[in-house]
C-alpha cells in the first residue's frame, strides 16, 4: 500500500496528464490508489485550471467536476453523465451549497443504479455476488469520505454510511433527498447480509481509518458477540481499533456476564492494552488469583494491571516478585523490571546479585534498576560490564557512566573503539568519549570517520563538521601541532570548506 504522499503525486500526475489531452479516463489512472490520489487530483486540476484557463483536455468530465468556478462544476453534475463517484463524493463536501446539494442527489442515484441488469438484481436477491453491487461501490467510498468527514461540510458522506450500514434508513432508497429516511422499499436497499458483508471487508481494510470506521458502526450495531469481539480485539494491531473492540468486550461482559473464553482470548493478544484488559477482567470473572501470573509480563501497563488486582485480590505483589528474582531458574529480564517497579533502595543487594546471572538480559535489567534507585555502582564494574557479550548490557553499562565520564582513562576509552572489539562495544566506548567532550572526543571522531560501523562513522563525520577548532586551541586542550594533524586527516575525507574552523 502507497504513503499518503505517494499517492497525492499520483493524483496530481494524472491531473496533469488529464488536462495536457490524454485520453485515459481519471477512473483507470488513479485505479489502485488511495484517498489521497482522488483529493490530490481534485486540488491539482484546480490549481492549473486558474493559472491555464483553457487547457486542452479542459471540457473533460472530470476536470469540469473539479473546475475553480462553481458554476461549472454545477453544469458538471447537471450533464448526469456517469461521472467517477470519487469526485462525486468530493463534490458533496462542496463549499458551494448548491453543488454540494446537486451532488448528494446525483451520487445516491449513481450508486443506486448499481446493479442495473435484472439477472444481477436476482443474483442479489439469492446473495450471491454481484459485479457492480452497490455495498461493493459503497465500500470503495468509505476511505474517501472518511478524509473528507474533517472538511467543514464533509460529515454528510460519513454519516449517510453510517446509517446504512446500521439499517436506520437506506441511502440508496432516499437518493432524491439524501439525508432523509426512506419511506418506501427500494429493491436497489442494502440487505442486512450485504450490511454484513460490507462491515467484514471494511474491518478488513489496510487503511486504518476504515479499519476504525467499520469497529464503531460494528458495535453500534451490536453486530458481534463477546467472543467474537474478545478476537478481534486480540488480532488487531490499530491500537485505536483494538481499542474499541476491547470496550466492547468489555462492556458485553459486563451486561452478559463472564466469559472465561473471552477472557482467555484477551489474555493471549500481543497487544500490551487488550492484555491488561484482559487482566482487569480475570476479576469479574473470579480468577484473581491468576493476577500473579502476569506479574513479569512483558509490557508494564499490563504488570501494573495485575499488581492492581492482585493487591484487590489481598495479595502482596513485592513479595510474589521478589520470590521470583531470588529465584535464578525463573527469574527474567521483566520479572526484574516488575521488581524495580515496587522495590526501594535497600533492594539494592538483590538486583547487585543479578549483575552475575547468565542471561544478559536479566543482567542489563538490573542494572538500569540499580540505575534508577539512584544505587551507585562501582566505575570498575562498569568498565568491566562495557565488554560484556551482551549489547543491551554494554548500552546500560555506558549509561551508567556517562554521568561520570570525565574522570575515565580517555585511553583505555579509545581502545575499546578498535576493530577487535564487537560493535557494541566499540559503541558504547564511543558514546563515553564523546561525553567526555573536549579533545579526546575530537580524536576519537576523527579517527572514526573511515570506520565500516555506518553508525559509528555518521555520528563521527557530523562531529567534526561541527567542531569548533579555534575554540579547541584557544581553550588549551590540544597542542596546535596536534589539532593540524586532526584537521589534515579531516580534511582527507571531509570537504574542507564544510568545517566550522571559526
């Protein structure tokens, strides 16, 4: 799927290419976009229009419906030649009200023509699909209208989906005075199968406004079930989306009673939320004593959850942690964090005890908790904890140090930057010398612009484009010989007159 940026130069290119003769309806050049394509065209045919009034594909349909006059755009839909419903629905957020009003009557007639031959409409009438179905059209209008609804007058397309899609009344039916409920039945209606039909595709969407749309006219309609909500919600990855199919788990089981399956289901999604609600849940559902269960999740808002519960439940919460980090065969990485959550500084012994344990992991845990008790840790351990095989145990180890940084060996720094050390390593021991500031930073940058590490080599080569080099000598940190030297091999790999030398 195209960005949004994509896909609005697509539908300026078209226009274009629209208004200099080609021949290619904006149907068949912008098939395959999104939203974005359809709005792009629209301001794009507009904007050459004022500056080339007569253009040579300007008497096209399409560009007349997208016309700077509005009297033009009127004439446009007049003609009722079957325009694109794309632009029809971008006409019926019109800042003219009478084109806005002439393009509601023509889109509900356009997409109620649909489908126009008697052998569809008995396909339709058995439910089977139907080429040109009208849930079919409305559903590829959704992500347009959904853009639109922002627009001052652009909630009518929204809105007229919304109560088709909930059986309140059928835009198709009343496509004379949209807007208004339909008094009669009209054959062209949507059927609660096609309502239903259109809702999966719509929740189906990889556009996440759609995605969104079709989750809230979805429960409105109370058109799931708590399972069937619970799995939604578990399988969604639009945390807004997810969202709204948790509440409504939530909610249906609030008013039905629990339900141990959709509680299961909640339980079992990637996403850190609709865990956590399924935590909360395991309460009205009688299985607090389950909250110890999902005391080292992954996520903290769900280990928060089941502190919560748990304390609810009278448990003690540090107890069942700190059980868990004396334990060196089932402590893990956020069993570690849920303990730093709850523990205080005189639980400083039992994360030092973890500096040592074989999963490095557990040991990068545990030092960021020794960090944030505010526990200082030795600067030799660190050091030591620098070339540990572990990378996110190296990053912790750095910024243990970082702090303290001017006191370290500049050195043994540097050294720990040479090709025989893991890139991690070399990282981290890079990140300490440039906290340290002043000419060993410098040297150390210099001497990195070349490195193969892409990381190590950018940091480096935009360090030294932005050193001050007289502030360096005039502040005595570097002896002038040595300070030229550093310049010379810059200016071997960097443009010389890119450097701050002032």
């Amino acid at each position: 799927m195209w960005s949004a940026a994509e896909d609005e130069s697509w539908g300026r290119n078209a226009a274009a290419g629209l208004l200099e003769g080609h021949e290619s309806p904006a149907a068949a050049l912008l098939a395959g976009n999104g939203p974005d394509a359809w709005t792009g065209f629209d301001r794009e045919v507009r904007r050459l229009l004022r500056c080339r009034p007569t253009p040579e594909g300007g008497g096209r349909l399409e560009a007349r419906l997208c016309h700077p006059d509005g009297r033009v755009r009127m004439a446009a839909l007049a003609a009722w030649r079957n325009p694109p419903l794309e632009l029809l629905v971008i006409r019926c957020a019109d800042w003219v009200p009478q084109v806005r009003d002439r393009a509601r009557r023509v889109l509900g007639r356009a997409v109620a023509r649909h489908p126009v031959r008697n052998r569809d409409r008995a396909r339709r009438a058995l439910n089977r699909p139907v080429a040109d179905d009208p849930a079919r059209v409305l559903t590829a209008l959704v992500p347009l209208a959904l853009r639109l609804a922002g627009r001052e007058h652009g909630g009518w397309a929204v809105e007229q989906l919304e109560a088709a899609l909930s059986g309140r009344y059928s835009l198709l039916a009343a496509w004379w005075r949209p807007g208004l409920p339909s008094t009669t039945w009209s054959r062209n209606s949507l059927t609660a199968a096609q309502r239903e039909a259109m809702l999966e595709r719509l929740a189906g969407s990889a556009d996440r406004p759609t995605r969104r749309f079709a989750a809230r006219v979805a429960v409105a309609c109370g058109q799931y079930g708590t399972r069937e909500l619970a799995r939604r919600a578990a399988a969604e990855g639009d945390p807004v989306t997810a969202r709204t199919w948790t509440d409504a788990a939530l909610a249906a089981m609030a008013a039905g009673g629990p339900d141990d399956r959709a509680v299961d289901i909640l339980l079992g999604s990637r996403s850190a939320p609709v865990r956590a609600a399924g935590v909360t849940a395991l309460r009205r559902a009688g299985r607090a004593a389950e909250a110890a269960d999902h005391l080292a999740d992954r996520a903290g808002q769900v280990r928060a959850c089941a502190r919560w519960l748990l304390r609810q439940d009278g448990g003690d919460p540090y107890a069942h942690y700190r059980g868990l980090v004396t334990d060196r065969q089932r402590v893990t990485r956020y069993a570690v964090a849920g303990f730093r959550e709850v523990a205080g500084r005189a639980d400083g012994p039992l994360l030092r005890a973890l500096l040592d344990h074989p999963e490095g992991p557990v040991r990068a845990t545990a030092l960021a908790g020794l960090r944030g008790l505010g526990l200082v840790v030795e600067d030799a351990v660190l050091l030591g904890m620098l070339e540990d095989p572990s990378a996110s145990v190296s990053r912790e180890a750095a910024l243990g140090l970082l702090g303290v940084a001017e006191r370290l060996d500049s050195a043994a720094l540097a050294d720990r930057t040479g090709p025989e050390w893991p890139p991690h390593t070399r990282r981290a021991a890079f990140r300490l010398l440039r906290g340290r500031g002043g000419s060993a930073e410098l040297r150390a940058c210099v001497a990195m612009m070349t490195d193969p590490d892409p990381v190590l080599g950018l940091y480096a080569r935009s360090t030294v484009l932005d050193w001050n080099w007289l502030s360096t000598l005039g502040e005595g940190e570097a002896h002038q010989a040595e300070l030229g030297a550093l310049l010379a091999r810059a200016a071997q790999v960097l443009d010389v007159r890119r450097l701050r030398l002032l």
